[in-house]
C-alpha cells in the first residue's frame, strides 16, 4: 500500500503528476518557454486577475516567495502592517525587519482569527502604514482568517494588501475580481497539489512596474524575474524544469476536477471525515468549526498521561501513514493534514490506523468500522 503524506505540504500527489517529473527539459529550449508561460497564465487566471496582475514564479519554497515579495512590493521608506496570529505571521515580521522594514504588528491568539476592525483602526490611527500583510490559512493552527473583509479595511483605506496564500491558494476559492490585493502568495506543492521547489507572487502589474530597485536581493528581485519572462520567456537562473512540468501537469487535473470549487469541496469532505473520525476516537480540535480551513486540523492531545506524540507518529509512520512530526501552536497539540491527492477513504484508511492505536494503547474511544472498511 502506498504511503500516504497528511501534512500541510509536501503531500501525496497523482499518478499523472508523479509522471510529469520524468522528462528532461532544456531550461531554454522553446518548449519549456512555453510551458513556463502556460504555468504563468494559470496561475493568474485562478486568482481571477488577468487584466491587472501577473504571476512571476520563483525558484525555492514558499518562504522564499514570501521574502521576494515584500522586499521587493513594499517600499524602503514605507511601512508594513503584520497581521499574526500565527508561525507563519511571525516569519513575515522577521523577514521585514531583517530587510529593515518599518513594521507594526496586531496579534490575536493562535485559536483566534485577526478582526477586521481592529485593522481598519490601525490604519485610521497610522498613516504611515503603506501596506498590510496577512497569512490566509495559517497553518499553524489550520485557521482561516476573515479575508475578504480585511481585504475590504485595506482598500478603503487606500492601502495595499500582501496576501500569504501559501496554504490557501487551490484550496480555497480567492476571487481577486471581488477582493483587492496587490500580491498573493503561494506555492506548488500545496492545494494546487504539485511537487516542492517552485513558489510564485502573483503581483498588481502598476505596482510592480513602479517597484523597480527596491529588493536588495538579486535572486529575489520580482521585477528583474518579471521583466525576464516579459523580455524573452526565460528564467533569469537555472529553473526547477521538472517542478513546472509537474504543475503544468498537476494544474491540468485541477481543470478536469472542475477547478478551485470543486476541489474545496473535496478537502471540506476530507476535513469533515477526518474531524468526525478523531471525535469518536476522543480527540477535540483546536480551532472552532466556523474558524476550521479545510487543510490541515489541529488536536488537543488527550487527557490523561497515556499519551506519546513519538510513539503515535511512529505507529501511524509504520502503517505508511505519515502526519506532520512536529507542533507549532503554544497549546499541547498535533496536526493531521487534509489536502493533497486523497479523498475522504484516504482518511478513513488513516483513521483506522488510529483506532488501532488507541486499541493497543488500552484506550476506550474505538468507534466501530466504517462502512466499506
């Protein structure tokens, strides 16, 4: 039985995707110009921006995207407002300082999304602040924040917002007709269920034309990797050939699945089997229903002293079943994923793994057999 990955990413990809890796390409070869530009224009189109944003991709993780955009989006004399409640928030405040960014922060629990009127008085109350940043689905936790209506704050402010998508994007429907960003952020290896090595900003052309000289990175300048692709179709370093051709590949299934919606409503019967599946067995989530991202969940661990996450994680790992090994919350907890290439009887196959630990652990929350186990 193959193993099957439940983390935020890398996750179990497709036949077709796994296939897609196996051929060589020329990184300036024609053909590989043209699947790079393909990539491009799915990308923008998923986020509903054709007419005013491009997708400029960058080689690496999605961290890297991340420090790409702000260095190079907000400005060296403006100001950034982060919005944590969260890691990855944390991270997005250590990068923009690092890179000698004002910044001012609001912060709400890690089980608490970010309130939208909170940010519309921060902007009233400082005008200085140029734009604002905010982790979608923070996977810290699994929560999703209140995007629209922060998106709704910034613009009515006059301010740009810098979305962290990372997690979302592919998941989770973001229509950027409706809600006004200057950049989104996100990665291959997440909802759009490619493979690591590729993130991609996909950023407001004026905003970007008018960003030239502001990245004190060379590698990480989004405008000088725009104008490359704009110039000659070419990555301007060495790119990962067959990390796009897996999500040329893995972008093509996302089409025939029937494209963001219907892939949302896949993780949310994934999320619902898995949360139904751990209450039988006695694990309460971290994250209340309304606030719940349909990508990765996180548990309390259990009462009790009986308890070992590395006896658990090595049960689960042993049966080719492979959860996040570590915890980023403050509460004592874990985290089981729900995105990737699987569907709801991925989850029950995991579930069952996990009444039989509880079974061997002496434990008495073992729910019966599901139907067609």
């Amino acid at each position: 039985m193959s193993e099957l990955l439940l983390t935020p990413g890398p996750l179990t990809t497709s036949t077709q995707t796994k296939a897609a890796l196996n051929r060589d390409w020329g990184s300036r070869d024609a053909d590989f110009a043209t699947l790079s530009e393909g990539m491009r224009r799915r990308l923008a189109a998923l986020a509903g921006v054709t007419e005013t944003h491009v997708a400029v991709p960058v080689q690496g993780s999605g961290t890297f995207a991340v420090e790409a955009a702000i260095q190079t989006l907000v400005p060296r004399d403006g100001r950034l407002l982060v919005l944590i409640n969260g890691a990855y928030g944390h991270r997005i405040l250590d990068i923009a300082r690092r890179l000698g960014r004002a910044c001012t922060t609001i912060e709400a629990a890690e089980d608490q999304p970010i309130s939208p009127g909170s940010v519309a008085k921060a902007l009233a109350d400082d005008t200085a602040i140029t734009d604002v940043m905010i982790v979608h689905c923070e996977t810290t936790s699994g929560l999703l924040n209140p995007l629209a209506e922060i998106a709704t704050c910034v613009a009515h402010a006059g301010r740009r917002l810098l979305i962290d998508a990372i997690s979302s994007f592919g998941a989770v429907p973001i229509d950027g007709a409706a809600l006004p960003f200057s950049a989104l952020i996100g990665s291959s290896n997440k909802g759009l269920e490619g493979v690591p090595g590729l993130s991609f900003v996909i950023a407001e052309r004026a905003h970007l034309k008018a960003s030239a000289l502001n990245s004190t990175s060379v590698s990480l300048d989004l405008v000088d990797q725009w104008r490359g692709f704009e110039t000659n179709r070419q990555w301007r370093f060495t790119p990962p050939v067959q990390v796009v051709a897996a999500l040329s590949a893995a972008l093509d299934q996302l089409d025939a699945e029937g494209g963001i919606a219907a892939r949302h409503a896949r993780y949310q019967r994934n999320c619902a089997t898995l949360i139904d599946g751990m209450a039988a067995h006695g694990f309460q989530t971290y994250i209340a229903p309304p606030l719940q991202a349909p990508v990765i969940v996180t548990f309390h661990l259990p009462p009790g002293d009986w308890f070992r996450f590395p006896q658990f994680y090595d049960f689960l790992h042993a049966r080719g079943i492979v959860i996040y090994p570590g915890k980023l919350t403050k509460e004592p907890s874990f985290r089981i994923g729900c995105i990737g290439a699987i569907d709801a009887a991925d989850i029950k196959r995991a579930l069952v793994a996990i009444g039989a630990f509880m079974k061997e652990q002496g434990q008495g929350h073992v729910r019966p057999a599901m139907a067609g186990e």
